[in-house]
C-alpha cells in the first residue's frame, strides 16, 4: 500500500510512490501483490472531521498494510501538512510490525536529509519499522526515473532481506 501526501491529486509524488510499489513488490514480493495507493488529496475535504468514517476506514487500512510506501513532496523542508493530518489519526505505536518506506520528491537537492530527519522519525513513532534507506527523488530525476529507483534498489535490497 501506499499512502500519497500530495495536496494535488494524481501528482508527481503519486506516480513515484506508485513506482516504488511496483518495484518492491516485484524485486521482492514476486509480483503478485494488490497494490493499493492512498491519494490523501482525494480525501483532504474531510481529513479534518475527526468523526469522518472514511478516515477512520483510510486509518484502518493502513494499520492493516504489511507494507506502506509513504511518499511526500518536500515542503518548507519536511513533508506536507496534510500527511501530517492524516498521519496524526494514528497512535504512537499502532504500525507496530508494519514495514514502511519513507519516500520524498524535491527541487532542491539541500533537502535532501528531509527523508531521514523528518519522514523516517515520524514513521518510527508510530511504530512502523524502516529497513531500508529513504528515497529522495529530485523532480529533475523524474525522466529518469526507473534509473533512479534501480540505484535506491541497490542499496535498500540487502535490507529486504530481513
């Protein structure tokens, strides 16, 4: 599954998190995953409805997801606002087992740590596990893309290996 904080739906940060999910399940699942995306800007009219049952059900299948790509444009150096809204329904502690794959895009390579020092962190908080390293992904990388996640790969495979 992954999840997409981008406040413009079907974005850049869609299609990287989309790829993503392809490539860990066929490098690493086999390829016979369903795989589910989770465009946040689909839903950002009622994200902020704390009795909203839609985001509990968005809340539910995540928590059921054994593995989630979280992917955020880089804004103002960390990820969107409205991941962290979605991010905040969910207890410190509830992704307990789930494995999660911080991804970011940007325009700017100085934000390159954003991925690390804000995404990864927030992920662990709530329980999640991140084996692998995050994605950072520059928008001057996006015709170049499968090249991109082929070098990420090489690095993160090992980690699938857990």
């Amino acid at each position: 599954m992954a999840i997409v904080g981008n406040p413009k739906s079907q974005s850049r940060t869609h299609r990287v998190a989309e790829a993503v999910a392809r490539l860990v399940d066929q490098r690493w699942l086999g390829g016979h995953s369903d795989i589910s995306i989770i465009d946040l800007a689909d839903h950002a009219d009622y994200l902020l409805d704390w009795a909203a049952p839609a985001v509990e059900d968005l809340v539910q299948r995540v928590l059921a997801a054994d593995l989630l790509i979280v992917a955020s444009p880089t804004y103002k150096a960390t990820y969107t606002g409205l991941l962290k809204i979605f991010l905040d329904r969910i207890a410190g502690g509830a992704m307990k087992g789930t494995i999660a794959v911080p991804v970011m895009l940007a325009g700017a390579p100085h934000h390159a740590l954003a991925v690390e020092v804000h995404l990864r962190p927030l992920l662990v908080e709530l329980g999640a596990m991140c084996v692998t390293p995050g994605l950072f992904v520059l928008e001057r990388e996006l015709d170049a893309l499968d090249e991109r996640l082929d070098s990420w790969w090489a690095a993160a495979e090992d980690s699938f290996s857990c």
